[in-house]
C-alpha cells in the first residue's frame, strides 16, 4: 500500500477546524482524521487555532489519545498564552503519553482578533516578538537548569520547567517564511519556513546553504484521469458566493503577506492544464492552494517543490482516508522525477 512515509521528506495532515464541523461530531471526526493521517504514514496533523476555535491545545490532547504515533502540530499563538504555559503543554504532554509535538508559531492572524486581544503590534515587531517566545520555550524544554531570560517582550528568571522533557521529545519548531521577518524568525529559532507557494516555475528557489528546512502549505486532489480528480475537487469546493464575500473581507482585515500573496493571484484560474487552484481559497474554504490533475500532473508539481529545496508539506484536512492514499501515489511518483 502506497504511504506518504517517506525518506528526506516530511507530510503533514491537517485536523479539521471547529468552526466547519457540527459540534455532535466534531471530536469524533479528529479521531478519525487522525487515525486515516497515522494510517497513510503522516508525521503529523496541523491543529488550528484563532479566536473563533476551540482550543488546540485540547484537540491535540484528542489527536494524541487516537493515535499510536502521530505527533499534533500545534498552532501557538503568544496572545494567547505565555512561553511558560506552552513549555507546560508540550512537557506535560510528553510526561503523559510519551509523544512528541511540533509547534507552529503563529505571528500574527486577523487584524480584529489582535485588537479584540489589545494588540497593536506591527507586522514585523510580532515575528520579533515570535523568536523571543520560541527561544524562551526552547531553553525551557532543553535546559535541566533554572532559564533566565531578558528581551523586549518577555523576561524570566531562574525558571525551571517540571516535569523535564526528554531530549527525544523536544518539539520541531515550523513558522510561516512568506514575508522576510518570518523568514529571519525561522532561522533565528532553527524553525522550518513554511510558505504558500506559487506554482513551481513561478516559485523561488530556496535559499542555498540556508541554515533552515522549507515547507509548503498546500492541497491535493489527484486521481489516476485529470477529469475525474477535477470533478471530485469541483464537487468538494464548489462556488459560493457567501463565502467569497467572507473571503474578501477576511482580505481587508489581515496584514499578513502570505494572505496577500495568493489574494494577488485571484483573478488567474487553472488553465493550459496547469494543476494550481486557488478556488478553494477564494471561497473560503480553506487557506492554501491546490494541486489538482492526474497522478502523473501533480506529480511533476510536486517533484517541482522537492527540486527547489522544499522538504516539509502540510496538506489541507483529508475528506477520506483514500483521499491521503491517492496523495501518497502522487508523492512515491514525484520522487522519481527528482534527482536524488
């Protein structure tokens, strides 16, 4: 059985949103995102967060207690919650079950969720602030000894994390790379710079020798026809216009670049056979991009991203278990069309 467990590359599932299930089967249906992700040979599953979900914190709880090995990659916003109390989830969670987390730090988000939190603070300033809480998790995690930090934005003094968290256990740091001060974040905390990528011969090669892994944030729909993988996609993100005007004035109240970036391109639509759509996106359905055609199309997409150096995907939340196992084709095929 094709499994997106593969050497050199990282897959990334993603837990569905609060804010898209009914409450009666929302916990029922992460359990089953999580189990068909551990399945089909996930590393792990993104869990979101923002101020209209519940927290991910306790959905990764969920995650960790369906699964054997599967590790929750937590969204971590510094609004919400102090360096401290994130270092207590992540070592309390690895004292309780034994299983290694990832973290994705969020920087910013919605403009009237910072506000409706009282914070103010520019674009850039918060990826700043972003390192300074990454680096204090980070020292709280590795160190057996009190942690003393002072910075703009946080200040600790002879703190000490318990329960310890074993070295194994210690979390993998992702954070978006889209603008530049992301992109100094990541390589300022070791974390991978995740973007939401242009098609691949529009998109940029990663940086040569850079101390930092790459990742992209993006959907898949492939089947063994283009026709037939285009029909499951159009029936899955149909047009709506409800959510197009969501989506653009989600547009006017975000300042993030990545945001912006794919916003830019909405006008383009798939065309001279080309796999990148953005009609997921537009509707507000969802916030990547999509890879949609044939097995052997998507394919050459995908070996486009591994050639520019992008070793971490996160794929949109699965519909089906098959649908992580037509994705798994694509990427056993992809590295064939990669030089090794």
């Amino acid at each position: 059985m094709e499994t997106l467990s593969l050497e050199g590359i990282r897959v990334f599932a993603t837990c569905p949103s609060s804010g898209t299930v009914p409450q009666d089967v929302y916990p029922g249906r992460v359990a089953s995102v999580a189990r068909w992700s551990e399945e089909a040979g996930c590393c792990g599953v993104l869990v979101y967060t923002d101020n209209g979900l519940v927290d991910p914190w306790l959905v990764s709880q969920l995650v960790i207690a369906s699964t054997e090995r599967l590790s929750p990659l937590v969204a971590v916003q510094p609004v919400y919650l102090h360096p401290y109390a994130a270092a207590k989830m992540v070592a309390s969670l690895g004292h309780l079950h034994g299983r290694r987390l990832f973290l994705n730090l969020v920087a910013g988000g919605f403009k009237n969720d910072l506000l409706a939190l009282g914070d103010e603070t520019p674009h850039d300033e918060r990826y700043e602030r972003t390192v300074e809480y990454g680096s204090v998790m980070q020292q709280l995690l590795a160190s057996p000894s009190p942690v003393t930090f002072a910075g703009k934005h946080y200040r600790v003094q002879n703190l000490r994390m318990t329960p310890p968290l074993p070295p194994e256990l210690r979390p993998g740091l992702l954070i978006s790379g889209s603008s530049p001060a992301g992109l100094e974040a990541a390589r300022a905390l070791g974390a991978t710079a995740v973007r939401y990528p242009k098609p691949p011969g529009e998109e940029d090669e990663v940086p040569s020798g850079d101390s930092v892994d790459f990742g992209v944030r993006v959907g898949i729909v492939a089947r063994e026809r283009a026709q037939e993988a285009w029909a499951v996609a159009r029936l899955r993100f149909p047009e709506d216009r409800k959510g197009q005007i969501t989506h653009k004035l989600a547009v006017g109240v975000s300042d993030s670049q990545w945001h912006r970036q794919l916003s830019e391109r909405e006008a383009e639509e798939a065309s001279n056979g080309s796999p990148y759509w953005l009609g997921p996106f537009q509707n507000y359905k969802t916030f990547c991009p999509y890879l949609v055609g044939s097995y052997e199309r998507v394919a050459l997409e995908v070996a486009g991203y591994l050639e520019l150096g992008y070793s971490t995907f996160i794929l949109d939340v699965p519909a089906s278990p098959d649908d992580l196992l037509h994705t798994a084709v694509v990427f056993r095929r992809a590295l064939t069309h990669t030089p090794a």
